[in-house]
C-alpha cells in the first residue's frame, strides 16, 4: 500500500485513501503522559522527512492546579518562571522532545502537526521545575499518527 501513499497525492481521486483532512495515513500509536514522570518514552522513533500529528486529551493537576495539555497560568508563581524545564512554555504546558537531548523541544497543546528537526526517540513531559514533580498527578492521552508530508510542496498541511 505504500505505492497508494505516494501516488494519492498527486491522484486526490482516491477518496477512500484519505483521511478528511490529512491525506492517507500511517501507523498509529496511543500512550499516556504521567504528570509525575520526569519522562515518558512515546517508543517511537521519528525522522525528518515524517509528519506526525500529535494530539492530546484528558487532564493532569500540579498541586492544586488542573488543566489540559496546554498548561496554566499562575501569576503568583511568575518568579519561579524561569525555573521550568520551558521557561517560556506555561505550567504543565505537554511537551515533546526528540530524545532527552532535544535543543528545541515544543509545545504540544492539544493538537499539533509536527515535522521533527532531527532523528530520535520520542519523549514528552509536564513542563514543570525540575524538583516538583512530586506533587504532580494523572495524566494525559497521547495520541501520534504519521499523516503524509506533501514534501516539495510548498504550501504545507495545517490543523
Ligand atoms: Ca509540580
């Protein structure tokens, strides 16, 4: 079937190839993001020339705080800020990191397409101070799906 991806992109006539949005797509994996974990290992390894889409559901508490994949704001925590894992990325903001080593790891928020920068193991993560994680419960669904990447082309897909 993997003739079928790389031709329904330039035949959109196969309609029963594609994904409403995203064109035909690829495996797929599910996996939970503990809070409390300083890491959590998605197993899957991802490359350049892939496109994945990440989405994430469910909610996850810091102390007393609870919120979705996209974080909270804390006003009253603004001195500690720059302590986080992402200082610019909120509280409990989900984050992905290609390996433990990425220099650009990003935001997920609920949905997100993603082109990885670089070849590796995807891990994801609260973002949090480093030494709070004791007091962070539950967790988040995380779903990846490999969706085709129109490569070469110049307008690019989007959510
Ligand atoms: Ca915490």
């Amino acid at each position: 079937m993997a003739e079928n991806l790389g031709e329904s992109s330039l035949a959109p006539s196969h309609d029963d190839e594609h994904d409403d949005e995203h064109g035909p797509t690829g495996p797929e994996y599910e996996f939970a993001v503990h809070a409390r974990a300083y890491w959590s290992e998605s197993g899957v390894h991802v490359t350049p020339d892939q496109t994945w889409l990440i989405e994430a559901e469910g909610a996850w508490t810091d102390w007393t705080n609870t919120c979705g994949p996209e974080g909270y704001a804390a006003p009253k925590l603004k001195l500690f800020e720059s302590l986080r894992r992402r200082p610019a990325e909120a509280w409990f903001a989900l984050i992905a990191s290609i390996g433990h080593d990425d220099p650009a790891p990003v935001a997920v928020g609920q949905r997100l397409l993603f082109r990885p920068a670089r070849a590796g193991s995807l891990a994801f993560y609260a973002n949090d101070i480093p030494a709070m994680y004791w007091n962070n419960r539950d967790r988040l669904i995380v779903r990846l799906r490999s969706v085709v990447s129109f490569t070469g082309s110049t307008g690019g897909a989007s959510v």
